[in-house]
C-alpha cells in the first residue's frame, strides 16, 4: 500500500516506516504536524524542526503543518488537511503511525482517515514492549533520550544515546517505578540520529539542556549531516 508515515524523529515512528517497508509498504511521503502545546496528549513536540535532516537522509518528501490552536479538535483537524494533501500529491491509500498501545491516538488516527477514504497501518501496534526495545537495538536504530517526565528517569538521561544496556536498565527502572518501557505513556520522548534508512547520520553539534528537579527537555540547536562510512 502506498502510505503516508506520521514522523515525530523518535524511535517509533521511524521504526514502523522500517518495519512497514519489510511488510512490503510504499513510503511515499512523511507527515509531520506541530503542535501548539508541549502537553499534546496525540503528536510529539521535542525537536520536530530536527526532522528535515531525517527527511533528508531518508529521501522522502515532507509535509508539514501547524495547529494553531490549543483545542484538541484542531490537532485532528490539521492531521486531515495533511492527509488530504498527501492523498492528492503523492496518490497515498493510508497513513503508518507508531502507535503502540495508545486507543486515544490509535481513534483519532482512524477518524482523521475516515472522512478521506484512507487506510490505518499500525506495525507496532500491540508489539511486547521490551522485546521491542532490544529489536530496535539490534536493528542498528540510534537514538537519543530529548525530553524525560517520569519518576525514575533523572537528569542523566537527556541527550544519552541508548546502548543495549542502557535498555536493559531502562526495563528495570519501568518494572521498578511502574512505567512504560516504550514512553507511549509519555514518560520519556527520543530523536533517532542514525538507522538502516538513513543514507547517513545526525551529528549534534549543540544543545541547550533544562531540568526542573522531575522533569527535562534536551533541545538540539545546531546539527549537521554526516555521510555513511
């Protein structure tokens, strides 16, 4: 099916174009829409301008929109009038999302679908959480911990490139403090900075880091393009 991929830059969205493409999917374009609110409970909001460069790497083109209001409806709404335009551009029969396990994403993903005659692929969508984060490992996925809002995930985490370890202790702070391994809950959001898709990778090359004590943001201000070895 050709698909239009909703693309945040983290771990989950760039992980179901992977595994779309292995099901035999079409990529033909990604769909990124910015929120008005850093507390949207349906789109991602760290580092989105950062998603150009992925678009890049991966050669797709991308679409971009802005909600401009704080209403949960416009999020929707602007999700629509993307869609629509991908429809109409690219000849798109559906949309891919990384959902997990959120029904609230997962009703308004099909709903924003319906009224345009489109299709719903959701790859991960009931994936064993912790399984899934060592496959993303092995996968040669590399990404980084951007934003953490969650007990037992402290300052140190912003900005880490997670290792297989690092997932191994991830799982163990998620059993411990009663989180989701996989942050759909929100808990932490990632940026990928090199996998299997790009053409090459994302070198951070400056930063700017805030952390109230529970909560924190890493923010990328100035990255470049590295060329695969």
């Amino acid at each position: 099916m050709k698909l239009a991929a909703l693309f945040s830059g983290g771990k989950d969205s760039t992980f179901a174009i992977f595994k779309a493409g292995l099901d035999g999917h079409a990529i033909q374009c990604l769909v990124t829409i910015f929120p008005k609110s850093e507390e949207s409970l349906l789109l991602h909001h760290p580092n989105l301008r950062m998603t150009e460069m992925q678009a890049l790497l991966m050669g797709k083109p991308q679409i971009e929109a802005t909600v401009d209001s704080l209403e949960p409806s416009s999020e929707v709404a602007a999700l629509r009038k993307a869609l629509l335009f991908a429809k109409e551009r690219f000849g798109v029969e559906g949309i891919l999302h990384g959902g997990i396990k959120s029904v609230f994403q997962k009703r308004n993903f099909e709903e924003a679908c319906a009224d345009l005659g489109l299709g719903v692929v959701a790859p991960l969508w009931g994936i064993e959480e912790k399984e899934y984060l060592r496959l993303i490992v092995r996968s040669g996925f590399r990404f980084i911990i951007t934003s953490v809002s969650s007990g037992g995930l402290d300052k140190s985490w912003l900005g880490k490139l997670i290792t297989a370890g690092d997932v191994e202790d991830l799982i163990k702070l998620a059993a411990r403090h009663g989180i989701n391994p996989s942050f759909e809950g929100g808990e932490a959001e990632t940026f990928v900075i090199g996998c299997p898709l790009f053409s090459g990778s994302i070198k951070i090359l400056a930063h700017t880091t805030s952390w109230d004590g529970y909560r924190g943001r890493f923010e990328i201000t100035e990255a470049a393009l590295e060329e695969r070895c």
